[in-house]
C-alpha cells in the first residue's frame, strides 16, 4: 500500500481538500472538535491558511473565502502538468474558471468547471526536497 504522501505525485489522485470559508477559525473549530483534526497555520498575506491534520498527516487546509457565497469544499487531484490538463479540459468542454497559475514552493494549479457544471481543481506539484 502506498504512503499517503505519494498521492502528491500520482496523476489522477485526489491530493488535497480544501474549505473556503466565511469563518475559518469557526470551521477550524468545528471541525477539531468533529473529527480530532489539528491545524498548522500560516500567513499567506492575504489571510492565514489552516493546514488539516489528521494525526501527523497534512491532508487539506482551511481558509477564508475570498467571494461571497456559501462555504464550500474544493478537492484537487494531481496531474502531470497543469498546462496540458487545463489545454485537454478546454478541448473537452470544460472551462477553466482560473489558472493556471504558480503557489510558490508548492505547484502549478487551476480551477476547472466540467461541462456538466462541477468544479474541481488540478495540481503540478513541485518537486518535494529531499
């Protein structure tokens, strides 16, 4: 069985979940409490970012929504390369509602919307250091 942490290199995997929120320290909490989950959090100059925990595992984040609307879970799966996904997705009928666009230190992302209407976004991960 593979290591958690080799879904962020296997195209195809759902890598990454992630709540936009109009109250994120109120979905931090609830959450903690729900599920055990801990949080790593960060600035990233435009809000802090709470890394998931489940265990010692990063496995989502949290963070402020940045339109309005309902809060909302976006899940990201792993591709090869952001460019070509988002090139193969237009010629599938999808449109691409951002991106692709650089996460320093992280990847290469855009945000798709199937022909049916669902979102989802697409993630290159950057080389991990060894």
């Amino acid at each position: 069985m593979k290591d958690y942490n080799d879904v962020y290199t296997t195209p195809g995997a759902f890598s990454w979940t992630e709540l936009s929120s109009s109250d994120a320290k109120a979905a931090c909490d609830f959450y903690g409490s729900l599920f055990g989950w801990t949080y790593d959090t960060m600035n990233l100059g435009e809000g802090d970012y709470h890394v998931i925990k489940a265990g010692e595992v990063a496995i989502g984040g949290i963070m402020k929504q940045q339109q309005p609307g309902p809060a909302v879970w976006g899940s990201y799966v792993t591709v090869e390369s952001c460019d070509a996904t988002v090139e193969k997705a237009r010629g599938l009928g999808a449109h691409v509602l951002a991106g692709p666009f650089d996460i320093p230190t992280i990847g290469r992302m855009a945000v798709l919307q199937d022909p049916q209407g669902a979102v989802i976004q697409v993630i290159s991960y950057a080389p991990m250091p060894t």
